[in-house]
C-alpha cells in the first residue's frame, strides 16, 4: 500500500500537470491540422478524468495503508488528521477544487458559460497546492527523481503560462508583464522553500509526524532477509584479499545469486562468517578458520564453507548447512 500510495500520487500530479498545460494552451483557441481543437480538448477532458482515478486510489491506499493511521474523515475534512495535518490538509483541499471541476465540466451543458469558466478556473489553483502538498507530506522529496518530477511538472507548467501571456491579451501589456515576473519568480519561491524546510534534516518532525513514527520508516521494516535455511551444498565463487590484519573471502552462491558469503581470517587467529541476502545480512557468527574451511552457526543452522584456490588466481568454495538442535 505505501508503494502504491507514493506511485499513484506522483503519477496523479504528473497528469494534472499534462492537464493544466494543456489547458492553458488551447485557452489561446490554436488548432493544427494533426491536432484540432476537439482531439486537444478531448485529450484535456479525458486526462483530467485519469486524474481524478489516480487520485481515488492515492486516496485508498493511505487509508488501508496502517502507517499514518488515516481515516476517510481525514481525506473529507482537510486539517484534522494527527499525520502532517498542514500538508495533507492540502492534499484534500486540492482534491475538492478537483471534484468541483470535474462535476461542473460533466455538467457544462446544463450550466451558464460564465458559471462553468468561473468554477473551471479552480483547476489552475487546485495545481499548485497539489505541488505544495506532494513536497511538505511526500517521504520521497529528497530523493533524485522525487525532485526530477517535481521539477518537469514545475517547469511545464510555468513554461506554459509564460507562452500564454507573451502571446494573448495585447491590450493588457502591464498585467502580461506582471503574469511573466510571477511565473518565473514562483518557482525560484518554491526552490528556497524547499531548500530551509522539507530538504532540511528534522523535516518529517516539523511537518507534524507524530512521535510514535518517527524513526519508524518502511525501507527498514521491509528490509528483513529470510533465514539461511538448512540442507544447502552450493557451489561458491569470488576473490580473496589480503592485508596485514586478516584475509578475507568474498563469496557468492551460483545456485541463488542474491546469496553472499564473507569469510575472515584475522592475523590473530580469529574467524568471521557473515552471510547475506540481496545486501541484507542475514546473520554474522564467530567463525573455526582452518587451511581449508570455515565453520560457524548462524541460528539453528551450522555453516561451513570449504575453500579452494581457482584455476585463474580466484577462490571457489562449497557452502554447506546443516540443522543443529536449538
């Protein structure tokens, strides 16, 4: 559900981004002959339809999801969840702007022209406090494409109304001029924002995560690797380097290449065994080094590896385990 709920909610700004781009530039009544007017507008109707189903599931996710402990009132009434309530309070506002505007654009028909432009204008609000409440709730602002979609969304938008005002409204130079310096003065607005707040060390406090999860991120939880199981003979292979204070023995497994093995011999006459799984250890035990072998026990199971010098200067091994009694 957390994947899920991450995934959905950039996926529904990077639509409501393509969305408000697009409306923005029909709004100049442009047409070519691979693109008229009704394909654009079609396009624009169906795109702000995808928006509203992506955000439906963002929604269901962080509800089923039990890490924020949110509720459906949380996502009706914006402000009142305990999990960052400020920048989820946004999230619900922008999806409210959203439902009025695709309910009145459903019924445009039976709706004044002035009525429908009047709630339709909603959309173009409704974009940027989307952006504000990705960055300030989102857990992958810092991260690289986090910031890599932010920023395309970002710059398509304003690039977009930019165009928009140097090529309409010939008679309203002053307030094209005004429009101008305001799309490009947000953003560099956003950018400092995002450096002294959510990019800072501490922001997942300040932006109101209650007590009880901070520290409690998922990457860790999920990261537990399954045991090391008995009954294996598996054929090894790596390197072996050598310092002055120990040899040490790399390994991987060729039956389950997620499967690693390190075996350290200290100059001391000590031994290390530590085996993991895709980059997650699944234990590391004190270790019997002989010419020719390492013994150790990694729970219930006892693990010896059997070494021997490769043909092209490398190291080949056995990997054997064995159920011992608890």
């Amino acid at each position: 559900m957390w994947y899920a709920t991450r995934a959905s909610g950039y996926t529904a700004l990077l639509l409501l981004s393509l969305t408000v781009m697009l409306g923005v530039l029909t709004a100049a009544r442009r047409s070519t002959y691979e693109w008229p007017r009704f394909a654009v507008q079609s396009l624009h109707r169906n795109l702000s339809l995808m928006v509203v189903v992506f955000l439906l599931i963002h929604i269901a996710t962080s509800i089923i999801d039990p890490f924020a402990k949110l509720s459906l009132l949380d996502s009706l009434v914006p402000f009142v969840a305990a999990y960052r309530p400020l920048w989820l309070g946004l999230g619900v506002v922008s999806l409210e702007l959203l439902i009025a505007v695709t309910a009145t654009s459903l019924l445009r028909q039976r709706l004044g022209w002035r009525a429908w432009r009047s709630v339709h204008m909603l959309a173009y609000l409704s974009w940027p406090v989307a952006v504000v409440h990705g960055i300030g709730t989102g857990t992958d602002t810092k991260s690289a494409w986090g910031l890599l979609v932010v920023t395309a969304c970002v710059a398509a938008v304003a690039t977009a109304v930019i165009w928009r005002l140097a090529n309409g409204w010939p008679h309203l130079a002053a307030l094209r001029v005004t429009g101008i310096a305001a799309s490009v003065a947000t953003p560099l607005l956003l950018v400092v924002w995002m450096a002294s707040g959510p990019l800072q060390p501490g922001w997942a406090r300040a932006a109101g995560t209650p007590a009880d999860l901070l520290g409690t991120g998922r990457p860790a939880a999920a990261a537990a690797a399954p045991p090391l199981s008995a009954g294996l003979e598996d054929h090894l292979t790596g390197s072996l380097t050598q310092t002055a204070a120990a040899v040490t023995a790399t390994l991987a497994d060729t039956r389950d290449a997620t499967l690693h093995v390190v075996v350290v011999a200290g100059a001391d006459g000590s031994g290390k065994l530590t085996l993991s799984r895709s980059g997650t250890t699944i234990c590391t035990a004190a270790a019997t080094i002989s010419a020719d072998s390492a013994t150790g026990r990694c729970g219930s199971v006892r693990v010896d590896v059997q070494l021997a010098a490769g043909s092209d200067g490398s190291i080949e091994g056995t990997l054997i385990t064995r159920a011992v009694a608890a």
